[in-house]
C-alpha cells in the first residue's frame, strides 16, 4: 500500500505532472537557446532517453549548490522551505522519508526533474553540465554516489537507485515501455 502510493507519486508525479505543469507556458531556456514550448519540451525518460551531452561531477555541484539551492535545501541537504534531499532511512511505516535516495527509482529523472523544476524561480536555468554537477552532488548526499562521481548521460544510467525496487511502474510508464 505504502510502495503502491511511493510508486504513483515517484513514477507520475515527479515526471508526468511536472511535466504537465511546464505546458502551457513558455519556458526562457533549451538547449537550442529556443523558447520552449509544449511540442518541443525535452523530456527524460528513466532509461536515459532525451539526455543531453556534458557531465558535471560532485566538486563542481557542491559549489553550485551553495550558491543556487542551499537557501532552500539547507547546508549539505539537511533541510530548510524546500525539504531535504539528503540521506537515506528506512521506509517502513505510514510516511516514509521522503529524500531523493528513498524516493527516486531512476537517477535520469532526478536530472529531468532538476532541469525542469530548479531553482523554482529559474526553470531551464541550468546548463546540461549544472545539472549533472548537481545531479551528481544530490545523489551524493544520499549516499548514492562516491565524492569523486563524474556523470555524464552514460554513467547517470548506470546508477542504480537504493530504493529501486519499491516502486511499481504506473500503467502509462509500462505503456511507455518503461520497465
Ligand atoms: C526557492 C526555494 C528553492 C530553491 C532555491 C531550490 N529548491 Fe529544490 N525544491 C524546492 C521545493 C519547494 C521543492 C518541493 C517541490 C514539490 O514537492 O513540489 C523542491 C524539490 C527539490 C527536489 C526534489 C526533492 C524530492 O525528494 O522530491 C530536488 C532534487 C531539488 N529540489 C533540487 C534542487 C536543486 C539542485 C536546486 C538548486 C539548483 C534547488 N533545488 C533549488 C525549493 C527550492
């Protein structure tokens, strides 16, 4: 029940209606330096479809990240207005942690989700090598990643997310053919 709800909210939530609070609107930045609308919004799929060339590493994204999210996320992702993205618990009971370690099946969607969503007031801001950097730092704080990660679209796939396993895909991701 608990998984069932992790696995609707992970799976849709986080990138179907993030995705569908971007349409509608025109969004300042792509990386064709064109504005973006519905028909052209780049979308990331769990399997690492739609990500861009760069990389960025956990030095580069700890640097960012004071500079762009700790106002909100607090020092090392320990929490503040935004939440806290850092650490790993257990996830048994009513209202599990929600970190990006607990809460995240699929590493390229925390990119897709950083790139479109963060900072709130500057959507799109983020050059793909930001968003690795930070991606990369985020998971470093929940322990997913070493200290010296660097990731590009390859390497990002290629992390496994500790709570993989406890989600469920939704109907429309199996659609989609994610599995
Ligand atoms: C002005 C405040 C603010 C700033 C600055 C900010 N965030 Fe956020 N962030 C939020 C809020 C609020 C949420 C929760 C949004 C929601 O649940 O709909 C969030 C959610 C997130 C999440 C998802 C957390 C989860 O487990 O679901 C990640 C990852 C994240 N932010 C990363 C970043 C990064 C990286 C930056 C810097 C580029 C950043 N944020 C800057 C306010 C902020």
């Amino acid at each position: 029940m608990c998984m069932r709800r992790l696995a609707l909210a992970g799976a849709l939530a986080l990138t179907t209606v993030a995705y569908a609070a971007d349409l509608g609107r025109e969004l300042p930045h792509t990386p064709l330096g064109k504005p973006l609308t519905a028909a052209n919004v780049p979308t990331i799929w769990p399997d690492g479809r739609g990500l861009p060339a760069g990389q960025g590493g956990v030095v580069a994204g700890e640097r960012l990240y004071a500079e762009r999210c700790q106002s909100c996320h607090g020092e090392r992702g320990t929490g503040g207005s935004g939440g806290h993205l850092a650490g790993r618990s257990a996830l048994a009971g009513p209202n599990p942690d929600r970190t990006v370690a607990n809460y995240w099946p699929y590493a390229a969607t925390v990119f897709d989700y950083i790139r479109r969503a963060m900072p709130p007031a500057a959507p799109w801001s983020l050059t793909a090598d930001e968003t690795y950097a930070l991606t990369a730092y985020v998971l470093h704080l929940g322990g997913v990643v070493p200290a010296d990660a660097v990731l590009d679209a390859r390497s990002l796939v290629a992390v496994r997310m500790p709570n993989r396993d406890g989600f469920v895909p939704s109907s429309e991701a199996r659609e989609a053919g994610v599995r």
